[in-house]
C-alpha cells in the first residue's frame, strides 16, 4: 500500500520541482561581450531542449536529465563570473 502511495506520488514531485527550478538567466552584456553572451543563450537554449525532452519522456530519466539541467546552470554562472572578471580587468 505505501509502496503504491510513493510510486504515484514520485511523477507529482519531480512535475513539483521542475517547476520550482526557474531556466538559467541570460545576464551577460552582448555589447561588451558577445561571446561569452553567446555561450549564454546557448546553455539557455540547451536547458530548455532538456525541459522538452523531459516532457516528452513524462519526466522518467533517471535523474540524468535533472543533473544536466543543473550543470547547464552551473555553466551560466561561471559564464556570468567570466563577464565580470573580464570587466574588472578592463
């Protein structure tokens, strides 16, 4: 019986905490540096096609999809720190 409640409540959660997790922020400047905000939108984009594939897949991926998804995010924040090292170098 708990076995059941916990199996159906596992593809609610995982809805739960994909829509808590907001997409990365494109929040580097494309004027000062338009690669870096290159690599931005592209992480961004990438972010998203996981989101789709997600939904496409009803959400079973065996927690890689959500691993990625946090890396990419990683990615843009390191992105974001690139940006601004470069700014106080200039």
């Amino acid at each position: 019986m708990i076995a059941k409640l916990l199996l159906s409540a596992a593809p609610l959660a995982l809805l739960v905490s994909a829509a808590v997790a907001a997409p990365p922020v494109d929040n580097v400047s494309a004027k000062r540096h338009p690669n870096i905000a290159a690599a931005q939108r592209l992480s961004t984009q990438a972010y998203e096609k996981i989101v789709a594939a997600q939904q496409a897949n009803e959400w079973d991926m065996g927690g890689h999809a959500r691993k990625a998804k946090d890396l990419l995010d990683q990615v843009n924040r390191e992105l974001k720190e690139a940006a601004e090292v470069a700014n106080a170098h200039h």
